[in-house]
C-alpha cells in the first residue's frame, strides 16, 4: 500500500508547486517582455542601418549616376556587418538594382504602405521567409534639390521565443535560486506551524476525532454547552437547544441573546464549579453541572452540562407527600395509643368518670383544631396536611398554629399537590428548627395575595445564618448540624431545594429570612380562576 504524505509533507509539495507555477508565469512574461524590447530594438537598428548607408555621399552618388557595381558592394557589405537578413537597394521606380538575392535584381519591389516613395523614411513589420521581421525604408536623396533617386530597404528577422529564453536565462536562473530557496524554507515553516497547532495529527486522524466528537456530542441524552471567556456559545448539542428551548442557530451568540432566564445566566456565568445544581427552566426542571476550561495555565472558557429531572422531580414530590403521611400517620398512631393507654389505666383503676371527661377533653381539643384549620384552609388536601402535621409538631412539643389572617380556597388538583409539597417541607424544616428553641412554636400563613397562593412559614428556630438566605434553597445545602447519621445526611439539603423548584417552575419564588426565627415564603401563580373579581 502506497503510504500517503503527511500533512508537512503535503503542505511542502503544495508550496513547491505554486512556487514552479509563479515562476513558469514569471518566465513566460519576461520572455514575452524579452522578446517585444527586442523587437523593438531590430526595428530601431533596421532603420538606423538604413539611414546609414542611405546618407553616405559616395552611396547617394553612385545610385544617382548608377554606379551599380559600387551599390552592390556597400549594400553587401552593410548586410554583413549590420547582421541584417537582407539590404536592398531599389530605384525610384522600384526597380531593384542591389540585392542579396540574385533572383531579384530587376524586379520591382513591393512598398505597400511605406512613404519612403514620398520622401520620407518608414519603419514597418513585414514577413521574411515565413517569419516576421523588421523593415526600415529610407529615401537615397541627392542633387541641389534632395530629390529622392532611389531608395534602401533594410530587414532584420525578430528573435525567436528560444532566443529570448536565451537571453532571459541568467536572470531566470537567479530569480528561480531566490524563490526556490524561499519557497522552500517558507513551506517548511508553515508545515512546522501547522503541525505544532494540529498537535502532531495528520488531517484524517483530525477528521476522525471531529466526527466521533460530533456523533458523541448528538449522541448523548445530556446537554452540553461550550462557553467562551465572553459567555459566547462555542459548543452545543442538539439535546441542550431543546432543554434550554433557544434557537438552532446558537453558536457565536450569547446566552442573554438567547433569551435565557436568569437563573439558568446565574448557572452557567457563575465562575464557579457547579455540581448537581438545579434550576428550572422553560417548564422543566434540570440539573447542571459546570466546570472551567484552562489551556496551558490559561482559562479560556467552561463546559457546562444538563440533565432534565422533571420525571425525577414529579416521582420526588409523589414520595415527599408519601412520607408526609407516613410520617403524620406514625405520629397520631403514637398519640392515640399513648390515649387509648390513659384511657385503659382509668378503667382499670375504677376512675370511669375521669375516663369520660379524659376523652371529652381529647375530642374537643380535636374538634377545635380541625374547625380552626378548616375554617381558615378550605382546600381539604391541605387542611388535612395541617391537621396531620399538628399530631407531629405535639410529638416534637411543638405548638403547630394557624394564622388568624389565613384564608385559602380550594384549589385546582395540581396547584394543590404543588402547595401541599411546599407546605409539608416548610413545616418540616420550621417543626426541626423550632424543635431546639427555648420557645417552640411554629405559625403557618396561607392565602391569596396579587393572584398568588402565598404560604408563610414562621418558626422560633435559631433562624438562616446571614448571607444564606439564598443558599439554603440550593440542593444539598443545609444548616443542620453536620454529625447526623449517614441516611440524614444523604438526604439533608433536599427539601428546601425542591420548595424552591416547584415554585420557580411554575413562575413563582421562595424566599428565606431571619427576624426572631426563620422566615420562609413562597408564592405559586394561582388559576385565574380563584382571584377573578
């Protein structure tokens, strides 16, 4: 098998090439430039030759007294020592009377369009024996007057193209050593460049390595964004155009051209290693992951990829309100068997009365809660969420409350299992906090303000650290202390993240502060519906 050239090697062969061409091209126009000033210059010579013998007295004289023998011999000698083709010297009449050409004494020479008949010398191109050459007729004037009584024709053949090749050929051997050797040196560099920026790969190992990068790239169900140091697109896959819903044509444009939304601007433009970030965009619910770029020591960009965790997302929310039962659940089994306890203990100590009034009191206390919640949260989803939730808080001794100021509707089934998600995971993370106060409570504020469902949730926990209050809501982030176990761990940092998603999927916001306790609210657009006046 024929082995192919490298890329040096091509690039090498390639200048050489050009460079022959320029010369051949240089060649060819100074031939041709050779070649025209030599014309030029036997047109010039035919005539002075001409004018020469024409003018030399003893010449004039013997053509006017025909001394034809003498004419002969001067025209033969100016033919041999001019180097001309051929000197004719003719009457007047055109009557040919000197010639190299036996054959053509006595013949009349044609003139055509030469004014040498008038007296005045001409200077032409005609052909001799088939080639073209120069032509010079000069008037042999003689007499008081300067009367014409003949004429001279003078004939020098043009060079050939070899003989101004010839002439032209020091010159060309010198520009052909110049170029060549710069040519040549120039193509060595260029070669050496390249290969240096190509980092050794010849051209078929760097197509192969562009077509597994794009096959790969288009290839993978995650998004993949390249950025340069000035938030210019460099790289992106047909997955992170659809995930991030911008145009096809993204690349050399900027992501605020884009139209992107700001948190997803806040991701990528961080100038910070992001690791399993999510945000929320266009609907959906991604998770990012950006790392910087260095070359040499030198940042010149980042990679950032997106992985949609929508469906992750729904079945979350599914098994957060899973647990929230579960949990609520276990807390009143815990409390009721505490009761039913007491209630068996009274019986048996023979105490029926105070059994009776023991149990009046639980319903009561029951039936206060339920008609404060319900009277204040109609939607019975959440409601039953509170109630469940104030079982919970009484095992933790905290007191669960409702505002008096509360008031929310029903709400549509999907905006309900949104605001159910959002207040079970406050609740939680404000019943944790409050657990390790002196006073522990913790106040839950529901309704609809500027056509929002607006939850808020108050507790008397230690409250957000500063400078945190935005932190707390990314996933992972948590400021519970550190030495739990290992499952709590895993999970920390969850909850406030997902309060967080829900809210900004569907156009809303959560927000975090500390002002004797913990402060948290979150506002989800509500259906047109429930705030039409």
């Amino acid at each position: 098998m024929t082995r192919r050239l490298s890329l040096a090697g091509q690039l090498l062969a390639l200048q050489v090439v050009i460079v022959c061409v320029v010369l051949v091209g240089v060649a060819a126009v100074t031939v041709a430039q050779t070649t025209k000033g030599a014309q030029a210059t036997e047109g010039r010579r035919a005539l002075a030759v001409a004018e020469t013998l024409a003018n030399a007295r003893i010449f004039r004289e013997a053509v006017d007294e025909g001394g034809v023998a003498y004419v002969r011999v001067a025209a033969e000698s100016t033919r041999s020592v001019s180097d001309s083709a051929s000197v004719v010297v003719a009457l007047i009449d055109r009557t040919v009377i000197a010639s190299e050409d036996p054959g053509q004494l006595g013949d009349r020479i044609p003139v055509g369009d030469s004014t040498v008949l008038a007296g005045r010398a001409w200077e032409g191109e005609r052909e001799f024996d088939g080639s073209p050459a120069a032509v010079a007729m000069v008037p042999v004037l003689n007499g008081p007057r300067r009367q014409a009584a003949g004429f001279v024709v003078v004939t020098r053949v043009y060079p050939s193209v070899l003989d101004g090749l010839a002439a032209a050929a020091p010159n060309l051997l010198t520009y052909l050593g110049l170029a060549s050797a710069i040519g040549i040196v120039g193509s060595l560099l260029v070669a050496r460049r390249v290969k240096r920026q190509t980092l050794g790969l010849e051209p078929a190992e760097i197509t192969g390595l562009v077509e597994h990068r794009d096959a790969m790239l288009h290839g993978i169900r995650e998004g993949v964004v390249g950025l340069d140091l000035r938030g210019r697109v460099t790289l992106i896959n047909d997955e992170a155009i659809r995930l991030l819903h911008i145009p096809g044509d993204a690349l050399g444009r900027t992501l605020v051209e884009l139209g992107v939304s700001t948190e997803i601007l806040d991701a990528f433009l961080s100038g910070e290693v992001e690791r399993d970030r999510a945000v929320a965009s266009a609907g959906r619910v991604l998770v990012v992951n950006r790392l910087p770029i260095t070359s040499k020591g030198r940042l010149i960009g980042s990679v950032t990829t997106l992985r949609d965790r929508t469906e992750l997302l729904e079945l979350r929310r599914e098994l957060d309100l899973t647990r929230h039962v579960t949990d609520t659940l276990r807390a009143q089994a815990h409390e009721f068997s505490n009761r039913l306890h007491t209630i068996a203990g009274l019986i048996e100590l023979g105490e029926a009365e105070e059994a009776v009034r023991f149990v009046h009191r639980v319903s009561s206390s029951r039936s206060e809660l339920s008609a404060d919640v319900t009277a204040a949260v109609r939607d019975p989803s959440i409601a039953a969420l509170l109630i469940a939730k104030a079982s919970q808080a009484a095992e933790l001794g905290v007191d669960l409350r409702v505002a008096p100021d509360s008031a929310l509707p029903v709400l549509a089934d999907e905006l309900s299992t949104d605001v159910a998600t959002v207040v079970g995971n406050l609740v939680d993370n404000a019943l944790d906090a409050a657990s390790m106060a002196a006073q522990r409570w913790v106040e839950v504020s529901l309704g609809l303000v500027d056509g929002e469902v607006e939850v808020v949730v108050r507790d008397s926990g230690p409250g957000v650290p500063a400078g945190m209050e935005r932190e707390v809501f990314r996933r992972g982030m948590s400021t519970k202390d550190p030495s739990t176990g290992e499952q709590e761990s895993a999970e920390r940092g969850i909850g406030l993240s997902l309060v967080h998603l829900l809210c900004t999927r569907r156009g809303g916001e959560a927000t975090a502060s500390s002002a004797g306790g913990s402060t948290f609210t979150a506002r989800l657009p509500a259906d047109p519906a429930l705030v039409a006046p």
